[in-house]
C-alpha cells in the first residue's frame, strides 16, 4: 500500500468495512491525523489541502448546511450507501478540478 493519504483512501475502496464502522469514523481519523502533523509542527500536505476542498466542495453541492461535516452529510443524505457515494463524489470533486 502506498504510505500517502492518497494511497491509504485508494485502499478503503476495497477496505473500508476493515478499519472504519462509518464514514464519520473515518472522518475522526483524518482529524486525528492532522492533529497529530500539527503537534509534530509538520507542514499540510497538498493532499490535506484537497480534503479541506473537498470539504467545502460538499457542502455547497449537497447542502450549503456548515453545521456538519463532510461525512455527516453525506453519511444522512445517502444512509444505505455512505460508502459508495463518498467515493463517487471524490472521484467527481478530483475530477471536476
């Protein structure tokens, strides 16, 4: 598996259901993970950059809501395919740069 942020979401593709109950659990992950770089004084990376986008990105496609967060959206609009939507809105997000 590639070591990147990149590479760790390529591989919840297949994986998800491994690591991460819901999609909000993966969301407190990627929190974690920045806080962690932070407390390290390490600098974003230009993949953080992209989910703060992504994020900002969701919110005004789906609901324009700032209340939630990305996977709290996503997780109560599409709540018997979180997963698979997720996915397909990254997908359309990177695309649609």
């Amino acid at each position: 598996m590639d070591k990147s942020l990149d590479g760790f979401i390529f591989w919840l593709r297949e994986k998800h259901g491994i690591m991460f109950g819901n999609l909000y659990e993966f969301h407190i992950f990627l929190q974690g993970h920045r806080f962690s770089r932070n407390q390290f004084n390490l600098p974003i990376t230009e993949e953080e950059i992209e989910l703060e986008k992504f994020d900002r990105w969701v919110h005004e496609k789906l609901c324009g809501d700032y209340s939630q967060c990305w996977a709290g959206i996503i997780q109560n609009k599409f709540p018997n395919d979180t997963w698979n939507k997720f996915f397909a809105l990254l997908d359309e997000f990177r695309s649609s740069k």
